[in-house]
C-alpha cells in the first residue's frame, strides 16, 4: 500500500511521481487517487468553498495584489505550489517592501501568489484534521513559536492534540463528498 498526499512542492518531480502511480494502482493500493490529487492542487481546491476559508485570491497581477491588501489591510502573501511555510509572508496596506516581495516570488517560484486576508486567531494556532475517507479520525493543533507566524512544526512550531467542534465536524461534512469523490 502507498499512501501520498499532495505535499508540495508541486513540481515535475510530484507530478512525474503522480504518473507512475497511475501506472500501478490496479495492482497496489494507493491511498488518496494521483490523479485527483494532481489535478486538484490543495491551495486552488479550497476556493470551491468559499464560505469556509478567509477571503482569498490567487493572481499574477501586481494590481490586484495592491487591491487586495488596500481592501484586507493585512495579508498573508504565498507561493501557490510550496509548502512548509516556505516564503509565507505578512504584508501591511502600505508596505514599501509589497512590489519587491511579489516580484520576487512571482520569479523565484514561476507561478502565481495567494494571497488570504490575515486572520488574528492564527496566535491560537492552526488546525489540521485528518480524514480517512471523508471521516474525521483526528485533529492537532499547530501553534507558531514565539515572533513567527507560521506554524509549522519543522520551523519550530508546537503540536497540541485537539478535539474537534462542531463547526469543524460541519466543515468536514461538507467537504467530505468532494473528497470522497475524488479519492
């Protein structure tokens, strides 16, 4: 049995792995469909539940990013395609250093940014809930070091265990048929 997720960075090497799965999965199980999970990226998958995520957008264009941090005032800027918490940034409406950022990743990482309003509870921490074919089986709770924001545990941040509530049972409900869906 292999188990893969899609965890970036997705590129050639992800998506050559993604193939050669495909190749096989009549005689192995693989957990978690390559294809689906090649071509429903994580970070553009979750714009068809707009109701469930901050204000997002995904864009290669300098003027909607300066739209999008005039009308949020705080942002969080990323690469689409990394992972790790790898060139996550917090901008301010009137950072001098907003063009500079964003040409930089838009050349380092040759593809577009995603930018999501920046959410004050992130200082409570991130959760993350695993599922095992729609089902929630668990939840932990990533909290940032001290002086970063990002959460990830090989950056120095912490792992709780969490329970889950009712509005994350929600979310998972409705998720779950996509999910399932897609394998």
């Amino acid at each position: 049995a292999i188990l893969i997720r899609q965890d970036p960075p997705f590129d050639m090497n992800y998506i050559t792995s993604t193939y050669i799965l495909e190749k096989i999965k009549d005689k192995t199980l693989i957990i978690n469909d390559p294809t689906n999970i090649r071509n429903h990226p994580e970070k553009i998958f979750i714009n068809e539940f707009p109701d469930l995520i901050t204000p997002t957008a995904i864009t290669s264009d300098f003027e909607q990013v300066k739209n999008f941090v005039r009308e949020y005032q705080k942002i969080v800027m990323k690469p689409l395609y990394s992972c790790g918490g790898d060139g996550v940034v917090v901008l301010n409406d009137g950072d001098k250093n907003l063009a500079t950022m964003f040409e930089m990743m838009i050349s380092h990482y040759q593809a577009p940014v995603m930018l999501q309003k920046f959410i004050d509870e992130v200082a409570i921490g991130d959760k993350r809930i695993l599922l095992l074919d729609g089902e929630p089986i668990g939840a932990l709770l990533r909290v940032a070091k001290d002086g970063d924001n990002r959460c990830n545990l090989h950056l120095g941040g912490m792992a709780n265990f969490a329970e889950l509530t009712k509005r994350d049972l929600e979310i998972c409900n409705k998720l779950s048929p996509k999910l399932k869906e897609r394998g």
